[in-house]
C-alpha cells in the first residue's frame, strides 16, 4: 500500500509543501524541467553545433567527433537498467542532483580538453550519464512516484524538457560560438547545471510524496476501512491502497508478453525517428533546400516535439493510453511516404510540424503506458529495463540510412523501409494489452474499476 502520511514532526519542507497553494509535486516537475533543458547541452543537436569549429579548431575529424556521441548513447542504454532500479530505491534527490553534479563538472573540464582521449573521457560519461540522471529514467521515476490520476501530464511535460532543450539551446551555443568561441558553450552549460539543478535539487528533490506528509496528485487521506488487507501467497505480502493499482517488480513485468510487445515496439520507433532526426538536414539539402532552411526545419521539427509530450499527455488522461500510441505511430508511417515528397521549405516545415507532433510525443506515450500498466513502486527498474532497446534503435537506425544512401545514392529505399517499421511497431503495440495482475496478488480498487485500455 501507499505509506501514509507520518505522524511525527514534519520537516521545515513538510511545512512549506503544506503551506504552498498547489501541490508540491509541481515543485518535482518544474525541477526535472530544468534539468532536462539543460541535459540537452550533451545531445546531438548541440553538439552538432560545436562540430565544425570543435574539429577544426583542435584538427580533429568529425568522425572521431562523431564516435564520442555514439559510444556516449550507448553508454547511457548500459547504464540505464542499473540507474532505474536505483532511482526506485533513493529517488531524485541524490540521484538527479549527484548526476548533475557530475555531469556539470565535466561540462567544465570540456573546454580544457587538447587531445582526443581527454574529450573521450570526459564527454562519455557525461553523455551517459545526463541521458540517464538529468533526463529519462530519473525524473520520470519521481514523476510516476509523485502522481497518479496527473501523471500523464506530467510525464509529457517532463519528457517535453529535452526536445525544448535541444531546439533553444542550439541557438543559444551558435549565438556563444559566435561571440567568444566554442569553448564558451560547455563552460556555460555547466555553470548552469551547478546554478539551476544541482544546489536547488539537493535542497527541494524528494523520492515520494508520502516523504512530506503528501499523497500522490495531492489527494486527501483515504478513510482507513478504504484499504484492503494484506494478501496471503507467494512472495511478499502487499497491502494496497485505493488510490492506485497492483505494482509490479522488474521479474514479475518480465514474465508478461506486454513488457515484450512494448520493448520491440519502443525499438523499432527509435530507430526510425532516430534515422530521420540525424539525416533530415542532409536529405533537404540533397532535395534542393539551403542549409539554412534545412537547420530551421530540424529546429522547427524539435520544437514540435517538445509541444507533442504534452499534447499527448494531457490527451492520455481521456482517451486510452495505447491507442493513441498505435494512432502516433501510423500516422508517422504515412510521415515517411510524405517526406519522400519534400521538395520546398513549406513542404520541409510541414513535414518537421507533423512528425515532430507524431514521433517525439511516441517515447512519452511509452513510459505513461509502462506506469499505467505496471504501478510506481518499481518503475526506475520497469523503464531502465526498455531503455537499452530504445538505445539500439536509435544508433543502428543512422547507421542503417547511411549505408543504404551510399550504396543507392538516395534514402528513398530507407524511408520507405521506416514506412513500414512504423506500421510493424504500431501492431506490436495493438498486442501490448495490460497484463493482469500475478496469481494471488491483491489489488486496490482502482485496479479493479479502472477500464482495459
């Protein structure tokens, strides 16, 4: 069951959380928020900004760039099962301020770095680190922790923060470059993390609500005869609240094909939008547009996503959770077939409004469904465990369009490959129906009432 609020004396932040004129869990939101938007100074997007005067300022290739974001995004698929059955255990006080804490310092030393093994070593880390503390598993994991009829919104406005993130903070790296030199960017970047998550973080972060007296969406106390017995069978007894449903352990959601259907799903999404994400600008270029149309485009694309986690968000409070996955993911195989008609900067701006909308929103439909399905308790573990797959996906998909346009000469073949992946993970999806709850177990009322979805 949900513990309920302590008795004892309550904390000066118990104090303030009771005192202030919405619920605290807001607080949670709004701090992974920042984190987030800042985590993207180790993403793509603006790392792709400090390529050119990076490499050529310290005579490297953009290769040897390139394979530092690789083994980074691999990395942090690596560390993500072991950071998310933490983030159940200790919450994001320690976890998202001691990562930021780490990775800002290692924003710092960035700028310091001369020969390539030091920014393999520094930059690596950091990127598999901040995809893992500062965004994803982390935040997400308070966020499921701190609500449950609001968590929906949440989510999609937690997992809104990176794609933000990337579209301002590229502008705002070019704007720095451009003024003081590339090695301006990361020493930025990291006196923020330091300024804005780390020292704020450790002093307002919190694992549950119930840490402060609270519980999840601000609700009330329930009436104690509202909570049902503790269960008699295998395992560990468990007590169940009236405010949410059975939570699954990690080894409990493995045994379900549901975990399975969503993980391949989650894949193979990945690798499609994570192709068209990297190779958008080239392929407008390809298409006739000027590099600096097909840079706003990409911007305009990022941007569409960050507003799409929250559309998709608030949508899944009303309609079900899954469906509008499958209906996001079909209408990103017809995305394909259109960008395969790109041939201006209008057709460019629609594609980039219409699959940001359709493919960004995708990743935070998947963790509202992992937290719909399997409950709070366990949830680092649940969603650390898909992160790998998602990883996967998202470096095999590049390198799978580059291959396919240097031996062809075109990403037509691969587009409308990715047409077709979308629709395979779409019926994935459609198979990934809500798994009832293990033999024995106990559930809360609102397991019992809450509708299939």
């Amino acid at each position: 069951m949900h513990p309920r609020p302590s008795d004892e004396p309550r904390s000066s932040l118990a104090l303030l959380a009771a005192r202030l004129p919405f619920f605290y869990g807001w607080v949670i939101v709004g701090m992974s928020i920042v984190s987030g938007f800042l985590a993207s100074g180790m993403t793509n997007l603006v790392m792709g900004v400090l390529l050119k005067p990076m490499s050529e300022d310290l005579g490297w290739s953009r290769t040897l760039v390139a394979g530092a974001l690789a083994a980074g995004t691999v990395g942090g698929g690596v560390l993500a099962p072991i950071i998310g059955r933490l983030a159940d255990r200790r919450g994001p006080r320690l976890l998202m301020s001691g990562g930021a804490a780490i990775v800002g310092s290692l924003f710092l030393a960035l700028p310091l770095t001369q020969a390539a093994w030091q920014f393999y070593a520094v930059y690596i880390p950091g990127r598999a680190l901040s995809v893992n503390a500062m965004v994803g598993v982390v935040p997400l994991t308070a966020v499921a922790n701190w609500f449950f009829a609001k968590r929906p919104r949440a989510m999609g406005m937690v997992s809104m923060a990176l794609a933000l993130g990337g579209s301002l903070m590229a502008l705002a790296a070019q704007l720095l470059i451009e003024r003081f030199g590339w090695r301006a960017v990361p020493f930025t970047f990291g006196v923020l993390v330091w300024l804005l998550v780390v020292v704020p973080g450790a002093l307002l972060l919190r694992r549950q609500p119930e840490d402060l007296g609270l519980l999840p969406d601000g609700a009330k106390p329930a009436d104690p005869s509202a909570t049902a017995p503790a269960s008699q069978g295998r395992g560990p007894q468990r007590q169940r609240s009236v405010q949410d449903g059975y939570d699954w352990s990690l080894s409990e959601a493995l045994h379900t094909p549901a975990l399975w259907f969503i993980v391949s799903s989650y894949g193979l999404a990945a690798m499609a939008h994570g192709s068209i994400g990297f190779h958008q600008v080239a392929y407008y270029i390809d298409q006739g547009l000027a590099p600096t149309m097909a840079a706003l485009a990409l911007s305009i694309y990022a941007f569409s996503g960050a507003v799409s986690n929250v559309v998709w968000g608030f949508l899944a409070e009303r309609v079900s959770d899954r469906l509008l996955n499958i209906g996001a993911l079909l209408f990103s195989a017809g995305c394909m077939i259109f960008l395969i008609q790109v041939q201006s900067v209008p057709s460019a701006f629609l594609f980039s409004v219409l699959f940001g909308l359709a493919a960004r929103g995708e990743g935070a439909l998947v963790n509202i469904i992992l937290a719909h399905y399997y409950g709070r308790k366990s949830f680092g573990a649940i969603s650390g465990f898909t992160i790998p797959f998602q990883m996967a996906g998202v470096g095999l998909g590049p390198l799978l369009a580059a291959a396919t346009f240097d031996l062809t000469g075109s990403y037509v073949r691969v587009f409308l490959f990715y047409s077709v992946t979308y629709v395979v993970a779409a019926f994935l999806m459609f198979l990934a129906r809500q798994p009832k709850p293990p033999a024995g177990a106990l559930v809360g009322a609102s397991a019992d009432t809450a509708p299939a979805r």
